[in-house]
C-alpha cells in the first residue's frame, strides 16, 4: 500500500526531457521549468524571469504547462498556436519533451551571494552613475562570463538586476552602470545617497547574454542607454581574444551626453581594423553633430539583409521588441540573436502584471 502510494507520488513529479541534448531533469511542485534546468545545472536561455522579454522561449513538442505567476505576455498569439512557451514561467502539469537552446558555456559558472563594499562612484551621464564593487575581505571574488548580470539583494528581499560592465579581473573588481529611474526606489537612493564605503549584498553571475565563440560571422551589438554595460564586456572580451571577425557596434540614446563612454568606444574602432563605431541619437536638438534616427533604424539602414550575421543587442524594451520584430524580418535567424532587455525587476513587473488582468493561463 504504501509502495504504491510512494510510487504514484513519484510519478507526479514532471520530467522535463530537452530533445536535442536528451538531456532531463524533474521539475519540483510549484517550479518553472527555467527554476528546475538551473536547480538541475542544465542552462537554458533567460533574461528578465517575469514572462516579459521572450529571451527563454522554446516550442513544447510534447505535455502540457500552466502559468500561475505572470502570464506569458512575450508570447504572441501566433507564437503560441506554434506550441511556444516561456520556460521562466511555464509550470509542467505532465511530462514535458522541449525544443529549447541551451547555453552550455554559463553552466560552469554556479551562481551564489556575496557582500561587496563601493570602492568608486562617478557620474557617467546626467542620469548614469558608475560603481566599481570589490569584494570584502573574505570573499573570494566572484567568476562570470562577459555580458552576464547580477541581483543587488535589498533588505525587503526584493532583487534589482544590474549587468556587469567588464569581464572578470583578476583583483575582483565589478563595473556596474545604473541609469536613475524616475520613481525607482533602488536606482534613486544610488543617486542620492550611496556613497563610497557602502556595502550591497550580490548574487550573481546570472543570465545568457555571453559571448557565442562558435561562430565565424561578422558580429552586429547594439546598445541602448546603459545597455552598453554588457556590450561593452563581450566587445572587450573579442578585442581580447584577438577575433578577426567583423565588428559593427551601434550605441544609441536619447542625447549625445547619454552615450556617456562614446571616447572609450572610438579608441576600439582607432585601434581595432575590423570594428567600427556608430554612436545615434534620437532627439535631434541634442545630437551634438552625431548621427540622428533610432538605433535599430541606423542598423537596418547599414545593414538591411542579417542572414549572415550574429547578432547582441541590449537596453530598453522597446528596442529589445523593435529589434526582436525588425531583424527577424530582415532574416536574422533567430537562434542567433541574443538578448538582454533591460525591464524592471520580476517583483515589479508582476505587480504590473497582475493589477492588469487575472495571471491564470492554461495551455
Ligand atoms: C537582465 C537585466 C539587466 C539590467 N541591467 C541594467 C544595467 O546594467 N543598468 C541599468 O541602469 N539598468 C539595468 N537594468 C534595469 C534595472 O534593473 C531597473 O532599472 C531597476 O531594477 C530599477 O530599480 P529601482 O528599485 O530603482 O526601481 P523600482 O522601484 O523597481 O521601480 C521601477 C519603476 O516601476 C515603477 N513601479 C514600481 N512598482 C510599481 C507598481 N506596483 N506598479 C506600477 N509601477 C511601479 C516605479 O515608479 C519606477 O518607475 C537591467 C534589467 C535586467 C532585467
Ligand atoms: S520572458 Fe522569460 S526570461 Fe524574459
């Protein structure tokens, strides 16, 4: 009696199976299958973990899920008749068999918390402040991939993502760039009142914005505002690495002094042969002579056919979404465009979320 009741207990633990590793693992009751694949060391794509920015899409080829958190509004109507589905929110109710892209090369990275002191604060840009984090004495300094993201753990519990602006160094140092956000309790207090001495509790590394080395294609990276945090890290990592791949790196923001590191950026394209350099912006009586437009548009405008190229975009969402739709369009196939859209946290956006319709789906 009580094996068969253990066995059918066991049986009521989905099991996800990734079909082009063959790769499995069970999904805990209540856990997403993005939650269960990093309890499981298996890495699959992710970004924002509110079901906002699509980054953790993969098509359901078998089973059925829920999403009792935040409903999966990165899903398209079309995109869901084709059985697509946001691992950082679908909860199995059977056995799962997912198409889905792992990222292997983050798995080696196990993520875990650390308190860090302010050694420098400087203002980047009217609205960007810079910090530069060590760890204190004690701790071991933190290891990641190029382009990867923390949490600033706050002491409500709540998490505020922030990507990392350099690679890993071997005195420890993290670079982070934070953009004031109106009304924003986390950014605003870095604004008014952090100063240098001042201790953050992290966790980190997190996220799948990373350097994709198995590739010989000219490579496009488009920033918005501070979404040039982790482009900058992945441009540095391939300038180090000596790649003769081609180069395009398009900055683009509202004013001329929101692309706060623009003599940073020239030196790559003085230095470097096969990079070049186009800084854009949006407002035109604060573009100081440089190019006017919206990023995404000065890239298709250079670049109007992307089939043969990769493609690390990062910043804001509307031009995560714009980019997300435009260069599809243009045929950049999409296993090759890697994103990081910059939304607010996941307890944020699902308060948004939830305030605007009842968070219940079924697929
Ligand atoms: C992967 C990732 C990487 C990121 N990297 C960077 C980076 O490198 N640099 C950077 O500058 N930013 C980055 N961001 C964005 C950054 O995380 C947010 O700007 C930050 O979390 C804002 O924190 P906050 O506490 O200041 O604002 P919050 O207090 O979280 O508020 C954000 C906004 O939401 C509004 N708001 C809050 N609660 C509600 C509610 N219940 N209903 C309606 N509105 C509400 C606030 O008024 C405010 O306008 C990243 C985001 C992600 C997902
Ligand atoms: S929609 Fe899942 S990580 Fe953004």
């Amino acid at each position: 009696m009580l094996s068969a009741l253990i066995t059918a207990t066991m049986c009521l633990v989905p099991t996800v199976t990734l079909k082009m590793s063959g790769r499995q693992f069970p999904v805990a009751a209540g856990e997403t299958v993005l939650e269960a694949a990093q309890r499981a060391g298996v890495a699959l794509p992710y970004s924002c973990r509110a079901g906002v920015c699509g980054s953790c899409k993969a098509t359901l080829l078998e089973g059925r899920c829920e999403y009792p958190r935040n409903p999966p509004t990165a899903l398209s109507a079309s995109a869901r008749a084709q059985h697509a589905v946001l691992l950082c929110q679908a909860v199995p109710v059977s056995d799962l068999l997912l198409e889905a892209r792992e990222v292997t090369s983050v798995a080696d990275f196990a993520r875990r918390q650390l308190s860090v002191v302010v050694t420098d604060r400087w203002r980047l840009a009217p609205d960007v402040i810079g910090l530069r984090l060590l760890p204190v004495d004690g701790e071991s300094r933190l290891n990641w991939l190029p382009g990867q993201y923390l949490d600033v753990l706050l002491e409500d519990g709540k998490r505020r993502p922030f990507s990392i602006a350099n690679g890993p160094q071997a005195d420890g140092i993290i670079e982070l760039h934070v953009r004031h956000v109106a009304g924003g309790g986390f950014t605003s207090w870095v604004n008014d009142t952090l100063q240098i001495g001042d201790r953050l509790r992290i966790e980190g590394p997190l996220g799948t914005f990373v350097p994709r080395e198995d590739s010989e294609r000219p490579m496009l990276f488009m920033a918005g505002g501070t979404g040039f945090a982790p482009v900058k890290a992945i441009v540095e990592h391939f300038i180090a690495l000596g790649t003769q791949r081609p180069m395009q790196v398009y900055w683009g923001a509202r004013s001329a002094s929101e692309i706060y590191l623009r003599p940073l950026a020239e030196g790559w394209a003085r230095e470097v042969p096969n990079l070049q350099f186009h800084a854009v912006v949006s407002d035109p009586e604060q573009a100081g002579g440089l190019r006017c437009g919206l990023v995404h548009e000065a890239v298709l405008e250079d670049q109007p056919d992307l089939s043969g190229h990769d493609l690390y975009m990062s910043g804001p969402p509307a031009m995560i979404d714009a980019g997300n739709h435009l260069f599809l369009d243009a045929g950049l196939p999409e296993s090759r465009l890697y994103y990081d859209s910059f939304e607010y946290a996941p307890d944020v956006l699902a308060q948004i979320l939830g305030s605007r319709a009842g968070i219940h789906d079924l697929l």
